[in-house]
C-alpha cells in the first residue's frame, strides 16, 4: 500500500511530467515533448489527436504524431484527477484535458530514464464533443412539456412519428449491418449524440442471435466484463448468464434507449457514390424492398462472418445428419446417438458436454492445438484486479477498468499476461496433464501469453472450461485427433484412413472473416480495398504481419470512405462504441477530422 509521503512523491512526479508535457505541446515544441519519453515508449490515442485509433512507439514514432497533429489538435488544460501511485518503480497518474473540438482524458506510465522521470506508455482518449455532449446528468432531457398547449406532442407519438418516418420519408445518417450486441451498443451511442440510425438484422427480435444458439450456451465473460453502454446489469445478474436471458435483456435494451431496429431484415447490396457522399443500401424488410441513403454504413457482425464449414467430398452419400455449430438447436433430438463434433474450441466443447448429458455417444475430433484455461483460473488469475466484485469494491468502476486495459500498448501486452498464464499452469499442472495424458494437444499461444492475445491476434483457438474438458480427460467424451478427409455412408474418414460413424456431424469450426459478409453486401472489390479485418499483426498463427499495432480495420477509418467495421465481445463492443460514435458524430456535423495513420491494406479480405 502506498503510504502518505510516497503518494506526495508519486503526485510531484506525476504533476512534474504533465506540466512539463503541457508547456511543450503549448510552445509546439515537439523535440521537448518528444524528450519527455523514455526511449521504450508507447503512444495509444483514441481519436483525441490522431482521429484514429493509432499507437506510435518510441521517440519516431512520437515526433511524428506530434509534427502532424500538434496544431490542429491544440491541446490544453491537462490536469490531475486522481492521487497518482507508484510502484516497482513506475509512477501511474490519470490526467484530463481539452481539444480544439472536445474534452479528453487519458492515462500514463512514468518510469526512470537516465535518471529522469519519462513516459513509458501514454493513452489519450476524446470523451465527448464540445457543443455536442450527451445528454446526461445536470444535462439529461426534462422529460415533459409543463403548462397547456393545445398542440402538445406526447412522447409516445413523436417516438411513433420516428419509427414510421425514418427510412421512408427521410434518410438516416447511420446504417448499422448487424443488430447483436455490437450493433446494440453503437445503436445506443449515435441515439445518445443525436445520430439518426436504423440498426438492420436479419433476425426478427432483437437478442435472436443469442436464442437461436443450442440451448446450453451461456456467457464465458462474468457480468462484470459484459455490461452494456449507460444501463449496468442488476446487482442480481448472474455471474455467467444464459444465452435466453441475454437476448431478453438485448430486446429490453433496445426498447427502453429508444433504438431505430429493424428486425427481419436483410442487406442485400451497398453501393457508395463519391459524389453524393451516401450509399445505397437496398434491404429486404419482411418482404418489402427498400433503399436507405445514409452517408456512413457500419458492419457490426461480430468478430466473426460466414461459418466456416469445409466442403467435403461424399457429402451426399452420408446418410446423417450436418451441421454448422451456429446451427446446432441443442442435444435432446440426439440422446444414444453417435455423434462426432468436429473442433475443440468454446462451440464444441459446450455441444459435446450437452451431448454427453443426455446420453448421446460422442467423439470429438481434434484438428489443431487448444488454449484451455478453467473458468475459476480465469476469474481469479486473470480479470480480478479489473473485473470482478472484489474491484468494484476497491473503487474500480467498469469505465476505469476498461480505461486500465486499454492503457496497455498491444505490443507489450503479452509481458503483461504470460505471468498471469504462467501461475494459472502451475495451480492448474494437474488438470492439464490429466488431459495431455488424454492425448488433448495443449497450447499457450505462440508466445504462452494465453487467452487475450489469442483473442486479439486471431479471434479463435481457445476454450474457457466450464466443466466439459474434465470429461475429455475422464475419457467420458472420446478424442480423436487427425483431419477430416471425406464423408462416408456412416460418418466420416480421416487422412489417416480411420473412420468414425455418425448420426450427427456437428462441425464448430469456426467463421470465415467478417470481410466475407460484408463482400457480399458492398461487394468484393470494396471488401479488398479494405483487407483484412481483426487481427494485430503479430505474425504469429493466423495473425500475418506486419505488425499493426491496433485491431486491423476496426472502429476506424478504412480505405473505403465512410465504411467501418464494428464488433467483438461486450466488453469491446460497449468501450469501442464511444470512439466510433463520435468519430461518426464529428463528421454529421462538419467537424474536421483529419485522420493520421489511415489503415493500411496489407492482406486481402
């Protein structure tokens, strides 16, 4: 724990760098500002200087920010808001500051160089538009109309003038593709700024996606992890919450923040005109074709696209069952069945233990190697200090915990896990073994820095137990490692020759790119334009360099004019949702926006 003096040392530190930092970005001094950085240095800015979400790295890469967005960012009014800390030798203060255009605040890490106190990480984050801030708090609606007006518009009717009008007699600012979480939350932001916005899915109801999964699927993120933009889940939530109460929440979500939802509707094409500045963007609404104008289209389908099912030979003279794991309705039809499930990540490892339950017989084949890590590990090990009661407790609100991950570069984000995975492999040494004596092929990711880079680099290859890994190991649910090779009358053969009968093939293998709907949509040369969407190039497995430095093509500017890419889990979802909006919100209102450090396409779609 801190004591009084160390905390008076820690603030004189703290107050010393951003006064200094202050006085040189006022002076446009940018070799002064760049000295204020250790020669190990990370610059994270969301949208505040760059209009982007860009990391520089080092005294280069810092000069550079600066030289090309110094002036027209103008600075100022950097202050303390909390007593700064320090330990193991670095020095941790959290700072406000001001725009040309808006308010900000931001985080940085001071450590000794030469003698001298430096940033080793700094985050600068735009919170809110000058002229355009939420209304909330001292500023939130008054609700009604006191006094008499004998043309009073209620609530109720200006809210159904909305809903008939919006897209039909005039056109929205915002298109949303994708009506789960991820278009739930940005739906919620743009409302909140003043963005008008129709959030098109294809699903009837909104939280449909999550209902139509098999029937066992609950949350492997705890509450804490997962709440919503401006609405927390109650204090009686559960820790891991089922799919079907998820999706009720998602609908009552929508309804209660006032959401333009189209459900039951379908994307069919967009086309964008240089000239107008506005796409097209013709969509099946239950039956009836209409065409939308909206000047920005956002594709919010998750991390994940089309499912990835191989395309084998001997399809049709398999006399079972196929499916995809999105597919899968639940166990109950496959009790004394024999079934094979084709992948051993989160899908398959949840479908194989509701099988097993109701006493079906099943194999799962096992392609490539799996990070495990224990739900109760995870929780403990990995997000306590940020995500979890006991940080509630210790003033760790949600924005502050998502304000301390994002506070840490990517590129040094693995020193930061591999410790936490490294004490998980040694509590958890037993249950490991007991499952590479299995014959279950284990790994930590490329680099043993587990789950959260995994998640980051490649959106795949990991499991969170629940408890079905303890029947791999048990022998309970047979494992077979090898490659699907072709179907056959029965079931399946593998390149080996082995052979497995099946009344049930369940592939969870996984989604294509989120690239491969939207090329459906905008079409694959806008697609390739963009390239390759998730991802950090890191160069290791499924995650090409070079490195990137950022989440590839995500909640930014693309190399398509006025086409963003939005999703990931809750938690990116309702913390990557602020800085999209505003960005989407700043160019509503003719708010210049120079971006630096536009992405990059290094990959194709």
């Amino acid at each position: 724990m801190t004591t009084t003096q160390e905390k008076s040392a820690a603030r004189r530190t703290a107050e010393g760098w951003l006064g200094e930092f202050a006085d040189a970005l006022s002076a446009r001094d940018v070799e002064r500002a760049v000295s204020l950085f250790a020669a190990e240095s990370y610059w994270r800015d969301l949208i505040a200087f760059t209009w982007n979400l860009k990391t520089v790295e080092h005294h280069d890469g810092v000069r550079d920010l600066l030289t090309q967005t110094l002036e027209h960012t103008d600075p100022g009014a950097w202050t303390l808001t909390a007593e700064p800390t320090s330990a193991d030798g670095v020095t941790e203060a959290w700072f406000t500051f001001g725009t040309a255009v808006g308010r900000g605040s931001g985080h940085v890490r001071l450590v000794s160089d030469a003698g001298t106190p430096r940033a080793w990480t700094l985050l600068t984050t735009l919170d809110e538009l000058t002229g355009h801030e939420e209304p909330s708090g001292v500023n939130r609606p008054f609700g009604t109309e006191h006094g008499a007006n004998p043309d009073r518009v209620t609530w109720k009717e200006r809210r159904e003038t909305e809903l008939a009008e919006l897209g039909r007699d005039r056109d929205p600012e915002v298109v949303v593709i994708g009506g789960g979480q991820g278009g739930i939350a940005l739906g919620a932001r743009l409302r909140q700024l003043g963005v008008e916005t129709i959030v098109v899915e294809r699903n009837e109801r909104p939280g449909d996606s999550w209902r139509r999964r098999y029937k066992s699927l609950a949350l492997h993120d705890p509450v804490w992890y997962d709440h919503l933009p401006y609405l927390k889940f109650p204090e009686n939530w559960p820790v891991f919450a089922p799919k079907d109460k998820i999706g009720d929440w998602l609908e009552f979500y929508t309804r209660i923040m006032e959401l333009n939802y189209w459900g039951s509707t379908t994307a069919r094409s967009a086309t964008f005109d240089e000239g107008s500045g506005r796409w097209s963007v013709v969509v099946d609404r239950a039956g009836e074709e209409i065409t939308l104008r909206p000047r920005q289209l956002v594709v919010a389908l998750g991390v994940s696209g089309k499912p990835n099912v191989p395309d084998l030979p001997g399809r049709e003279q398999y006399r079972g069952e196929v499916q995809h794991s999105s597919e899968h309705p639940g166990p109950d039809a496959y009790a004394g069945r024999k079934v094979v499930v084709v992948g051993s990540n989160n899908s398959a490892f949840d479908i194989c233990g509701a099988l097993w339950e109701v006493g079906a017989d099943v194999t799962m084949l096992q392609r490539s190697s799996t990070h495990i890590i224990r739900s109760e590990s995870l929780l403990e090990h990995c997000l306590k200090g940020l995500y979890s009661e006991e940080a509630v407790a210790n003033g760790i609100d949600t924005r502050t915990a998502d304000m301390i991950f994002a506070s840490l570069p990517y590129r040094i984000m693995n020193r930061f896990e591999k410790p936490n995975y490294d004490r998980v492999r040694e509590v958890d040494a037993d249950f490991y073994a007991k499952l590479e004596k299995a014959g279950f092929e284990l790994d930590f990711g490329d680099d043993d820095s587990g789950l959260f880079m995994k998640y980051l680099r490649r959106g795949s290859g990991y499991y969170i137990d629940v408890g079905a890994a303890q029947l791999v190991a048990d022998g309970e649910v047979r494992l077979v490692r090898g490659q699907v090779q072709e179907f056959t009358g029965s079931g399946v053969r593998l390149a080996d020759g082995t052979e497995l009968d099946a009344d049930l093939v369940v592939f969870a293998t996984g989604y294509r790119s989120m690239n491969g709907l939207a090329a459906d949509i905008v079409g694959q040369d806008v697609a390739d334009r963009v390239g390759k969407v998730w991802g950090l190039g890191s160069d290791t497995t499924k995650d090409p360099g070079p490195w990137e430095g950022e989440q590839r093509n995500m909640w930014k500017p693309t190399q398509q004019p006025n086409l963003w890419f939005h999703g990931g889990n809750l938690h990116q979802s309702r913390f990557y949702s602020l800085y999209l909006a505003l960005q989407l919100k700043a160019r509503q209102e003719g708010i210049p926006t120079p971006v630096y450090g536009l992405q990059e396409r290094h990959h194709l779609s």
